[in-house]
C-alpha cells in the first residue's frame, strides 16, 4: 500500500466535504428525517484530490428541544489521522 501524503489544505478539504455532505443530509423532508431517526451509515468515498476517505453520517435524537433531531457528519483520512465533522440541529419548524 502506498502512502500518500494529505494535500497541504487537507483540513479544509475534508471540512467543505462535512458541510456538503450535512447539506445533502438535512435536505430530507421533515417526516423523513423523523421516521430514519435514530440511523446512520458510514461509506467509503474520494476527496476532491483523488484520497480515499470515510464519510459517517447520523441521525439521532437531540436531548432538546423535545423531538429535534441532531444530524452529524464525520469526514475522516484514515491514513493521514485527520478528518473533519459538521453538524445540524433540526426541527420541524426548519
């Protein structure tokens, strides 16, 4: 296995990625986020630059306010031990 080192804007890189996938997380219609909840997966994908990395997303009740639910994501670079996360709070007032 060969390893490759992180592009030098490798943080920025995996946060973009945080944010873009927490957007397409949070586009689901209320009543769905609501019947998945709690659930969450993780997958492989490719940065921008061509790395492998881990993307995890999950939907999980918030302690508050009563029936919100928090949405996370984690971006992660196994090899170079970095990664990024972004995460939403949402209710069916969003």
């Amino acid at each position: 296995m060969a390893v490759i080192p992180p592009p030098a804007n490798a943080d920025d890189e995996l946060s973009a990625m945080a944010i873009e996938e927490l957007d397409a997380a949070c586009a689901l219609p209320w009543p769905d986020i609501r019947q998945i909840t709690p659930w969450g997966d993780s997958f492989t994908g490719f940065a921008p630059s061509g790395r492998e990395v881990e993307i995890e997303r999950r939907y999980l009740w918030a302690h508050a306010p009563e029936g919100a639910v928090a949405v996370e994501i984690e971006v992660r670079d196994p090899t170079a031990r970095t990664g990024a996360e972004a995460r939403a709070l949402l209710t069916g007032a969003d």
